[in-house]
C-alpha cells in the first residue's frame, strides 16, 4: 500500500551520498569524453578539468551552507526561496529534462557495450534490459540503493586507482617496459599546451558535462540523516576526489600516448591498457563501462525522481508524483521515469547516432543553467537567513559573484558553439515553454513566493 502524500526516508549515510554523486560524475565523460577534451587542449586540459573544479566547489559549498540554514531542504527548496515558485518550476522540470536524457544516453550505451560479449542479441533488447535494472534497483529502499550504488561507484572508482597505479609505473619506469617515456610526451608534440590557451576554454564544454552530476548530492538532503552537518564535510572531500580521478588518469594518457596520437573511436584507457600489452584489456575496459554507465543511469533516475517528487509535493507537478510506496520510494515518479526510459530505449532502436548528437550537449548546458541558479541563490539568500549559518562560503559575496560570472560567460559558449547548436536550440526552446507554462500556472493572483522554514 502506498501513501498518497508520503514521506522520504532518512536512510542515506555520507558516504552513499558521497558516492552517488561520484557515481553521477564518473561516467563516459572521463572514459570515452576525455579523448574529445585531450584532442582539443592537449595535456594542458587539465587546467580545464581544475578550473572547472574550482567553480564546482563554490556551488557545493553554496548549497552546504543553505542546508545548514534551511533544513530539510533540497536544492530546488533553496532556488525556490530566493527567486520565488516560477524559477524553481523551470529549473525543476530542466533538472529532469537533463537527467532523463543523460539516463536514455547512458542505458543505449550500456547495451552497445553488451553487445560486446553479446553480439547476436539486438541493441534495443540489452538497452531495455538495461534500463529494467535501473529501474528496478530504484524501487528498491532508498537505504538499499544507496548501499548499491555504493558498491557500483565503488567498482569503477577502484578501477581508476588501478590505472592511476598502473600507468604511473609505466611512465616512470617502475613497471618495466619497451618504451619508458617519462615526460617526453608532455613537452613533445606541440609542447603541455599544444592549442594556445584558447584551446583551453573550448575544452570546458565538454568539462562541464562530464562533471555535471556533482549537484546531485543537493538532493540527498532530505534523504539524510543531519544533512545540515553532514553535508560541509562531505563536500570539501568530494570536490577533492573529483578533481584527482579526472585529472589524474588524464596525465597517466597524455604521458603514456602522445596527445595527437589518441583515436576519436576508441576510450582513451582502452587505448593506454592496449599498449601495455594486456591481453585481456579490451574485457576489463569493457566490464568498466558497463559498470559506468549503469552507475551514471542509477545515479540520474534517482535525480529525476527525486526531483519530481520534490516538485510535487510543493504543488508544481500532479500530486499524484507525491505518492511513495511502503519503502519510502516515489514510487509514480519511478514508473514515469521508466516509461520515458524505456521509450527512449527504443528510440535509440530506430536513430541511434541521432540522438546521441542531440542529447549529448544537454546535460552540460542544463548543469550550467542549474549550477548559477545555486550560486545566485546564496548570493541573494545569504543577508536574510533566519539564523547564522553554521558553515559559510569563503570570500562572500566576491566569490559567489565570481563564480556566477564564469559560468554565465561559460553558457554564452555553449550557445555559440556549432557542435552544440542543435541541443542548445532543443534546450532553449524547452526553457521558453516552461518559462511561458509558469507564468500561466503561477499568476500573481493566485499565489506568491515560495517560504522555507526552519
């Protein structure tokens, strides 16, 4: 039996939190992605990856300090606070645009994977197969999902550290070898930044959606137990993972295989494992991507729903969203996710390479569009707390402004970019209308702002 207007359990511990953001993040940004961002900036891409850390690390920060102000609270509570129900209405929806695509992306994926070790079963079969296992982890407690995908990120974060290990040997000759390079590769070839600085900001296109993700841990919140304190500890040690397991691996590439010499077809680690001689590399690599993408899936359904559920129950999506079964699960928002996630599983039947150009860009865009929503958020909320904050984002307000600034200059990018023009028309175009939809839904005459309480 379920409740018609049920209530979340606290069952998320921090290091299920931790994990599952890290689960959202570690996906095909960094093990097939990473070939795109190298080609474009060289080795010097990890100045990229660190400045778009930085920025990463201020909205986290940001939304750990609203959590100790406003408990209870998700991100979208937060955004819903300072700029009122129409704002948090669209980022809300746009929040589930992003990760539902992202989910079709990555269980379409997961079955071209398969296809490896399964060749004569189709794709759209392993994809939906793929895309019942995600749902069906979701229905479970949310205690138990978030053990799971514990263990899932588990797997391919430890796989990270192994090729960290292993490729460092490589390089320095530890683990002995045809070819020892040492930093011949770094300085070769163009030299550390072969494109010209420039290089490097068009390369934070494709950073930003391979970290888009992190937010994630915003809504957690009400899933866990002293969120209010558990959240600034857990944020300066993610932040800090986050930018090692990319950044890392990314040096271990460009000094093992010359930056110009990485194919576009295959993932960068396939490639580096492959010249180790390895003949087992190809099963491994693939086991890792299975293992990725599933995670990155499990991570985004939990987005979608929560976010859904959060929506509904402040009266912004049918209340019907509210509904949570015996477990604490939403468990209508879970079977809408999972027909969107199925039909788009059969749409990758029928256009496949279509429709990852068209997706691709627009989890980047959306994480841009949210992560400023966030920081704008402190920015405005900070002066008005009803109580002082436990924990407080450093150099306020230039940091924040600062923040708000490079990742509004970062989005002007994306509009710009050519790669992208079709996805960022697609997201517009879906900003306008629930920008048109808001308005229509909240006139002024019939409600105001949104409040949090204490």
């Amino acid at each position: 039996m379920g409740q018609a207007n049920g209530t979340l359990q606290k069952k998320l511990k921090p290091r299920h939190i931790s994990f599952m953001a890290m689960g959202g993040v570690i996906g095909t940004g960094i093990f097939k992605g990473s070939a795109e961002t190298i080609g474009l900036a060289g080795p010097g891409v990890i100045v990229s990856y660190i400045f778009a850390g930085l920025l990463l690390l201020v909205v986290m920060a940001a939304m750990a300090e609203m959590a100790t102000v406003y408990s209870n609270r998700n991100m979208k509570d937060f955004i819903r606070e300072a700029f009122g129900e129409k704002v948090s209405f669209v980022m809300g929806w746009m929040y589930c645009f992003m990760w539902l695509s992202v989910c079709v992306i990555e269980v379409i994926a997961a079955g071209s994977f398969l296809q490896y070790w399964f060749p004569d079963v189709p794709l759209w079969g392993l994809s939906l197969a793929c895309a019942a296992f995600i749902i069906l982890i979701n229905l479970l407690s949310v205690g138990t999902f978030g053990e799971f995908e514990f263990w899932l990120a588990g797997i391919k974060i430890a796989m990270i550290l192994i090729f960290i290990v292993l490729g460092g040997g490589l390089i320095f000759g530890v683990i002995p070898s045809d070819h020892t390079p040492y930093l011949h590769n770094f300085t070769a070839f163009g030299g550390f930044f072969p494109g010209g600085w420039t290089s490097i900001f068009s390369a934070l296109l494709v950073v930003m959606f391979s970290y888009g993700g992190s937010e994630l841990i915003g809504l957690t919140l009400t899933e866990t137990e002293n969120a209010e304190k558990i959240l600034p500890k857990v944020v300066g040690t993610f932040i800090l993972r986050i930018i090692l397991f990319f950044t890392l691996p990314i040096l271990i590439i460009c000094g093992l295989i010359p930056w110009n010499q990485l194919g576009p077809d295959s993932s960068p680690f396939v490639q580096v494992l492959t010249s180790t001689g390895l003949s087992s590399a190809a099963h491994i690599m693939n086991f890792i991507l299975i293992t990725a993408v599933l995670s990155a899936a499990n991570s985004g359904i939990y987005g979608a729903s929560r976010m859904l559920f959060s929506m509904a129950a402040a009266g912004e999506a049918p209340k019907s969203l509210a509904k949570t079964n015996q477990k604490g699960s939403p468990v209508n928002t879970l079977y809408l996710c999972a027909v969107i996630l199925l039909a788009g599983s059969m749409l990758g039947l029928f256009a496949q390479d279509q429709l990852f150009r068209i997706l691709m860009a627009v989890p980047g865009f959306v994480v841009i569009l949210v992560w400023i929503c966030i920081a704008s958020s402190q920015l405005k909320l900070r002066k008005h707390y009803p109580i002082k904050p436990s924990f407080k984002v450093w150099g306020y307000p230039y940091v924040t402004g600062f923040v708000v600034i490079a990742l509004s200059v970062i989005a002007v990018m994306f509009i710009f970019d050519k790669q992208s023009r079709l996805s960022i028309g697609i997201c517009l175009a879906v900003l306008v209308l629930l920008s048109i939809w808001s308005f229509i839904k909240f006139r002024p005459n019939r409600t105001g702002t949104g409040v949090l309480k204490k």
